[in-house]
C-alpha cells in the first residue's frame, strides 16, 4: 500500500533507499516516511480541488513530526490541530497559522489565548460553553475570534464504533436541530467573527456516501443561515478518509471529493478539508527487528522490538497492518504472531502472517504513517522509536531514538 516502497532483487526498498540502511545507521525499531509519498498524497487532493477556493488542512494528529509538518508546511497546507501544543508544532515546522483552524471538544482559556495570538484561521467550536469562553477570552484580550461551528450531521460513516464522531450519541459537535440557534447566539456575541460550519463524521470511510449526505445537511444550513443574515466564507468537511491497509477499496481522493465538489458547485465559500490518514498513513512504515522466534503447539511467535508501545492499533482496535520481511528468505514461510516484549497478551502487532524469517532480520508493518508514533507511548519505560524521513536516496532522522535518561529526567525519587 505504499507507493514509493518497492522491492530490488529480494530486499524492500523505500525510494532509493535499502531499508537494511535505515535499520544499519538508525537501529530499531524506527519509523520511516517517505517524503514523495507525502508530496503526491498531499498533491491528489491539491489537483483534485483545483479551480475552487479550498484550504487542505492536514489533520495534525495523525503525525505531528516536525519533519512531516515541515514538508505539508512548504506545500502551502493548512493544519488541523486538537492542542495548543500542535500549534507551537505547526508554528515550528514554519506552518502559517492563518491557514489553522482549532478543532476539539475541550479546548482550554490558555489554549484559546495561544490560538488568538497566533492568530489563528478559525475555532471549531463544539458547544454552547464553549462559544462564551472564546468570547470571554477574545474581549480579555481586546480581539475577535473567527468561529465555526462543528455541527452534527448524524449520519453513519460506517467505520469502527470508536472512529466514528458524527453521530448523535458521540460527544462531538452541537447537535444539528441546535445549530441554528447557537449561530444566532455567536452572531450576537460581540467578540466572536462567524466565519464558517464544520463537521467531521469519523475516520476511516470507505463509502463516499454518508459524506455527501453530511455534505448536503450543512449546505441546507448553511442556506437557512444566510436567510438570517449569517454569512459564512468556509465550509469545512473535517478529515475522514479512509487508506488500504489491507484489502479495503477505499476511493480515489478525486472520486472522494467529487460527490462533494458536485453538492457546493457554484458557491463561493471556501471549502476546508482535514485529512490526516489519506495524507500520511501509507506514506511511512515501522521498521523493527526479529529478537526472537518462539514455536509453539498452537502457533508460532516472532518477537520482535516494536511493540504496542510503539504502534498502538492492532491492539486498540484489532487494527491491521500488513507485515512483510525486509529481505525475501529462501526458505518456506511459517505462520507467526508478531509480537512484543511488553507483558501483556494484548502486544500483538500482526496475528497469522504467512513469513519466511530468521532470527535478526528486519520486517516491516506497513500503513503505520498515520497515528502510529503519534499513539505511541513510554509504557514498560521502553523509549520512543527514531523517526526517519526518506528523500530520494537521502536520509533524515527528523526524530531522535528517546534516550533512557529522558524517560525519567522529569521525576523525583523521595529524599
Ligand atoms: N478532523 C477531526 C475533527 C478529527 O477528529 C479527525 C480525526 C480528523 C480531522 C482526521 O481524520 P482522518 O482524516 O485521519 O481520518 N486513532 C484512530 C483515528 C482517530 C481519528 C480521530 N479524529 C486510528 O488510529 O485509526
């Protein structure tokens, strides 16, 4: 699924370079991208929104390496971030915050306050709490703050229960039946500039359909608000699509959007999107390294040096990441369980993978570009992978290997 990865007599290669390279100068495990991945992901939906005001903002959550944001910045991207800690990481990697819009249901005063300063595109607000902090915050500092409203579509995006945002019993948005009255409150508040409607219904999709249904329930608000004398300059459709991990036929960008292109055909609002999976997911990989292989009675195990602590998915979600080895062995494959050292029996990268391998080679778990590092976590006091972006035949470690000492330099013992 990834289409800068290839293989040159038997060994994987990403671009121009041998992963063994990647894993010779940088250790393991260690996650790898590929910068033209990034570039053409990034550039489908560019081509495919040509002709029309549009803004891409990269939905900074799937993977805030400053090296990632750093090649969506130069591409002129907006961001969507969750935190005032994504803003400092937008800002950091050279993003321009005019172009990021502020997603997320519980966004702090200090939050707002960085936003502001930054001077931010928009706040996608979520309730009606929320719109009175933003203008409480906003007077404090004597400035307006562009709002949107995340409204909530209730449609089924039919993708897993724990991705899916746009229906009603989930905790995101404001409810559509409500939606026109807290337009009328924002519109009343004196600090606060109505700039524009979002909604994002779930991650993920496979099925352009529920999309456009969001699509044409906003665009009938959108209508009833401007009979009011509420105007709005955007119209933000949030994130959403979904990648192949394994065997999923997930639309072209092009046909994704098409449905959509089609529902506002000849307005004037700008049109904002916040991908994040279909611009970063199959543009990396996690490299790691076969520690042990265990024989069983009932299966077979490679343990390798990633593990859950690394790449969170498989056991979060069940999820699914196709595992290939690095160099092709002569020999018959073996189904195994890829498996780390973390103890616990929920460690499993990969079940049932047909592999010929030894002891010491590399394997690869592809689509992990997305919410892979950046769900990763200390746990088992384990430091975070490096992070390598690969450019052509070059090769940037973009993140350092987190070293033993800096998982607790923060701490105490008790004198
Ligand atoms: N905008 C909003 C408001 C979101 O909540 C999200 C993702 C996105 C955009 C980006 O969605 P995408 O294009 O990446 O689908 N950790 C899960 C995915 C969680 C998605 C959360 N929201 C996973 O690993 O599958």
């Amino acid at each position: 699924p990834i289409p800068t990865l290839h293989r040159e007599q038997g060994e994987l290669i990403l671009e121009d370079v041998a992963l063994t390279t990647v894993a010779e100068r940088f250790g393991t495990p260690v996650y790898v991208y590929s910068r033209a991945a990034l570039v053409s992901a990034f550039e489908a939906y560019r081509n495919a929104l040509q002709g029309r005001p549009a803004l891409v903002c990269y939905a900074v959550k799937a993977n805030s390496n400053l090296g990632v944001l750093s090649v969506f910045a130069a591409l002129g991207a907006g961001f969507d971030i969750v935190s005032g800690g994504e803003l400092a990481r937008v800002i950091a990697a050279g993003g321009d915050p005019a172009k990021v819009v502020f997603s997320g249901v519980g966004k702090t005063r200090a939050e707002m306050r960085q936003a502001l300063e930054a001077g931010i595109r928009c706040f996608n607000v979520e309730s009606a709490t929320e719109l009175d902090r933003l203008n409480d915050v906003a007077a404090q500092l004597g400035m307006f703050a562009p709002i949107a409203l995340r409204v909530n579509p209730d449609v089924d995006p039919k993708t897993h229960p724990y991705i899916s945002t746009g229906l009603k019993s989930n905790k995101f948005g404001v409810a559509f039946d409500e939606a026109l009255d807290l337009y009328r409150r924002a519109a009343s508040l004196p600090n606060l500039e109505v700039s524009g409607i979002a909604c994002h219904i779930g991650s993920q999709l496979l099925d352009p359909a529920p999309m456009a249904e969001a699509a044409a329930k906003v665009l009938g608000l959108v209508d009833q608000l401007a009979a009011e004398g509420i105007r709005l300059d955007h119209i933000d459709l949030g994130g959403g699509l979904g990648i192949r991990y394994d065997d999923e036929t997930p639309p072209a960008v092009a046909d994704y959007l098409a449905p959509l292109l089609k529902v506002f055909e000849g307005r004037a609002e700008e049109l904002c999107f916040e991908p994040g999976r279909s611009l970063v997911g199959n543009a990396g990989l996690l490299l790691t390294r076969v520690e042990y292989l265990k024989p069983g009675e009932e299966k077979n195990f490679a343990i390798v040096d990633a593990a859950m602590n690394d790449l969170a998915r498989p056991a979060l979600y069940d999820a699914y990441h196709e595992t290939v080895a690095v160099i092709e062995r002569d020999r018959s494959a073996q189904s195994y369980d890829v498996v780390g050292p973390i103890c616990e029996s929920g460690d499993f990268l990969a079940r049932q993978r047909e592999l010929a391998i030894e002891e010491g080679d590399l394997i690869a778990l592809l689509s992990a570009g997305a919410y892979g590092m950046t769900m990763s976590s200390n746990y088992n006091t384990r430091g975070r992978a490096a992070e390598v972006i690969v450019d052509g035949d070059k090769l940037h470690l973009v993140r350092q290997r987190e070293t033993i000492e800096s998982l607790f330099a923060l701490e105490q013992v008790l004198s």
